[in-house]
C-alpha cells in the first residue's frame, strides 16, 4: 500500500512539472511570435552573445523568422602549414549582430528566450536603437575589397571605431593582435566596458 501510495504521488508531482513545463513553453513560442512581428515602424538593435559565435546565434534566431543583420567581411587568411592564401568570409563582430524588431518590451523578451543570447545592449534595462544611417555604413563597408593586415595592435594600446554602431567610442586593446585581421578591444559603450572584436580597418590608434 505504501508502494503504491508513494507511486501516486511522484505521478501527481510529475504532472503538475509537466503542465507547468508546457506553460514555460507556451510562454516561449508567444514571446518569440513577438519578436518575429512586422509593423510599420521597426528598429535596428545589438545583440550581444555569450560566447564568440554570433553567426551561429544569428541563424538560429533568423529561423524564426525575424530579420537578423550578422555583418561580415572578405579577409585574406593564410592556410595552416601552407604558404597559400585564401579569401574568406568572416565576421565582422565576432559576438555581436543585428536585430530588427518592434518597439515592444515583449518582442525584446522574446528575443533574450534564445541560447546564447546574452542581452540587448542599451542604456539601463532598456535597449537602444540603432539608427538606419550606422547599419548603412556597415553595409557599405563589407563591400569593399579584400583586406590583407600588417599593421599592429598591442594590448594597452587607445583607440577609436571609425566605422559601424560604436562608431566614436574610445577603447583600450585587451589582447596583441598578433597577425591576426581582428582586435580585441574594450569600449565604453554607456557608462560599461563592453569587450569587443572589431576589424582593424575599422580602428585608428590614438596617441
């Protein structure tokens, strides 16, 4: 009797974890519905993932049908243990992209429910726009031709983004570039240091 009593209860406990589990689920599928919604008056926002692998993040939260911008440029990379080089295309971010999304709190919810979505960047709790021109001259400068890196970034180095959404900000390089066509730089981006990966043609040190 203890046996089946004891079976009884664990079945009503897992009953109520699993209606509670399609709630979270439910909750899930509307907030994302919402993230993916079309209306006349839409926004550019950064997102900012946990690991350096945005374009991946990216296509997942493409599949859901929301407008996803995971910038990229040609590079020329040198093959490992050969003297060839090959041209590629790499991000330009390596853990931030785009959204474009309505002005609602729960399309940003919906947005945050993905894996490896860390946040939104923004001023406080709320996410900032990006304006139309920034995401223009991103556009405009992944057009352009093969870059081929020589000149050098070394950690403790100042420098300024001259071109895309942190276009102005000031940094500081967190890691020697190395031969690399990418630094690792840390930029007050509303009163933070947020660490970023930017391409070098979009840096010019500072004295």
């Amino acid at each position: 009797m203890m046996r089946e009593g004891l079976v009884h209860e664990l079945s009503e406990r897992e009953e109520r974890a699993w209606q509670k589990s399609r709630k979270v689920r439910e909750m899930v599928c509307w907030l994302r519905d919402q993230a993916a919604a079309q209306d006349d008056e839409m926004f550019w926002y950064v997102v900012r993932t946990k690991k350096p692998n945005a374009d991946s993040v990216a296509d997942v939260v493409r599949e859901q049908g929301i407008t996803v911008y995971c910038p990229t440029e040609k590079v020329v990379k040198r093959l490992p243990r050969k003297r060839i080089k090959v041209a590629v295309e790499s991000p330009l971010y390596s853990r931030y992209f785009f959204v474009r999304l309505v002005k609602f709190e729960a399309a940003w919810l919906g947005l945050m429910t993905f894996d490896g979505v860390d946040c939104l960047l923004g001023n406080g709790e709320t996410p900032q726009p990006v304006p139309e021109r920034f995401i223009a001259k991103i556009q405009s400068g992944c057009s352009g031709e093969l870059v081929d890196k020589s000149k050098l970034f070394l950690a403790g180095d100042r420098a300024v983004v001259t071109l895309g959404p942190f276009a102005s900000f000031e940094g500081i390089v967190s890691k020697d570039e190395g031969s690399g066509h990418e630094v690792d730089i840390e930029i007050d981006i509303f009163g933070r240091m947020t660490p970023c990966r930017i391409g070098i043609d979009h840096l010019t040190k500072l004295a």
